[in-house]
C-alpha cells in the first residue's frame, strides 16, 4: 500500500533549544530524519515545521514542507493540519515520524505503515522488553495485544502483571525466565514505540474526539483511540529502535555515529 511520511517539527524545546535545526554530520536534524524516510518506500515525505527557520533548512536540502501554525497541542494536530493542507485523500495512509528520530529504520516504518486499513484506522509498532528496569519504569510506556495483534491497552505501569512471577522480579532485579517462557506466548511485556500510521480521514477526525479519562492519568494520547472504540494494530519488530533524541547528551551520541559512518 502506498504511503506518505510527515514529519512533524517544532523549533521550540525545553531540553533542547532549536532541536530540528541542530547540526548532525553536516545536516539539520530533521533533514537527517526526512532522509531515513525517504529510504522507506514512501511516496512522500513532508515535513510540516512551525517555523520559517525550520522550512527554510528543508529546503535547502531538497525536502518538501508544509508551514503549519504555531499553537498545536501536539504533533499530530500538526499533521493533521499538513495534511489537509496538501490535499490528501480520505484513504491515504500517513506516517507521523518524530522530527528528533535521524537513527529510525526505515523499515520499521512501512511495515507500520502496511498494517493500516479501511478497518483499522491506526498502527504503531511495540518491541521485546527483556529489562527489568525498564519494565517497572513509568518513563517506560507498556503495550498489551490482542490475539489479533492489536493493541488491548498502553500504561506506564508493569503490564501484563505475571502475578506469581513479579511479585519476585521485582525484589530480585530479574525478570522471570524468557519473559521468559513464563508467559503465555504473545503475552511477553512490549515496549511502545512511539511510531503512528493513520488512515487520513481518521487523522481528520482524531481531533474532535473528546479526551479520554484513562488518556489523562496516564498521559498517554493513543488511548483516546482504544477509548471511543477504534482499532490500533501493532508491528511487534524483533530490532530495538534506536534512541531518539531528546538531550544534548543524546545529541552527542548520534553526531558520534554519523561521524563514525555508521548511518
């Protein structure tokens, strides 16, 4: 199924001033991320910025974009904007990839992209979670599937709970076996990926649907989605994503790896 990517670009960061602009092996950021889009097979990638500045870095580089408003709550409020700016389709699949992703694979992206249909509006992507650390971490957003691959619920909290096996995990610093083995298979803990694909008229319509109570204590927008009944499926990809980045410190370790030719 073809597919587009947008990019969605902010100039403002708390932790990172000018994030999408900052200087990665001789590119801007998110022109370093337009560029793994563009080797995902998508029929096209946009970025939608917030500021000239951002719009005028991409295209100096060759990648379209989109100039959206300043004042969206998130990012894909910004998309949404971009795309009914462009004109798109009510059936176009649209892939948000984060503006601060220059490591993300671009197969991770359309094989996401690939599990979006007419009945279900929306996918993201989830991994493996073998850490115990990061399982009991509430930084750390949790996703429990169905037996159709699709997503049953996220939470910040350890789940799914084995109960005779973490009550000890968690006192030991291990994990059970194979999370083991210990699980039913399909059941292992995974890790959200915060990758989205959606149908565009189900883009369109996202922002008029109400808030949901569980979205707010657990901050977490996707379940807005499970809330009013729609479907999120999940590609469960056997490679840990590499690290976006959010700090300097992040900043650092990606100019390393471009400098070390390993993208």
């Amino acid at each position: 199924m073809a597919f587009i990517v947008i990019i969605p670009a902010r100039l403002a960061s708390t932790r990172l001033p000018n994030k999408p602009l900052a200087d990665i092996g001789g590119k801007p950021m998110v022109v370093r991320v337009a560029e793994r889009a563009l080797l995902s097979g998508a029929a096209r990638v946009l970025v939608a910025a917030d500021h000239a500045d951002i719009a005028a870095a991409c295209t100096a580089h060759g990648i379209e974009v989109c100039l959206t408003r300043t004042d969206h709550p998130c990012g894909t409020d910004r998309i949404a904007e971009a795309a009914a700016r462009i004109g798109l389709p009510p059936d176009c699949v649209i892939v948000n990839v984060q503006g601060d992703e220059p490591l993300i694979a671009p197969a991770l992206i359309a094989a996401t992209a690939a599990l979006v249909s007419a009945s279900v509006p929306m996918a993201t992507a989830a991994h493996a979670l073998t850490c115990v650390d990061e399982f009991f971490n509430p930084n750390v957003v949790k996703v429990v599937l169905n037996a159709a691959g699709q997503a049953l619920y996220f939470s910040r909290a350890p789940v799914p709970w084995h109960r005779d096996g973490f009550s000890s995990a968690a006192a030991s610093g291990t994990l059970p076996a194979a999370l083991a083995g210990v699980l039913p298979p399909g059941l292992q803990p995974l890790r959200h990926v915060g990758l989205y694909a959606y149908r565009n008229d189900f883009l369109q319509a996202y922002p008029s649907l109400a808030p949901a109570p569980m979205e707010q204590i657990e901050a977490l927008e996707q379940l807005r989605v499970l809330w009013h009944g729609l479907a999120i499926a999940v590609h469960v990809t056997d490679d840990v994503p590499a690290a976006g980045v959010d700090t300097l410190e992040d900043l650092l370790r990606v100019r390393r790896l471009f400098t070390d030719a390993v993208i």
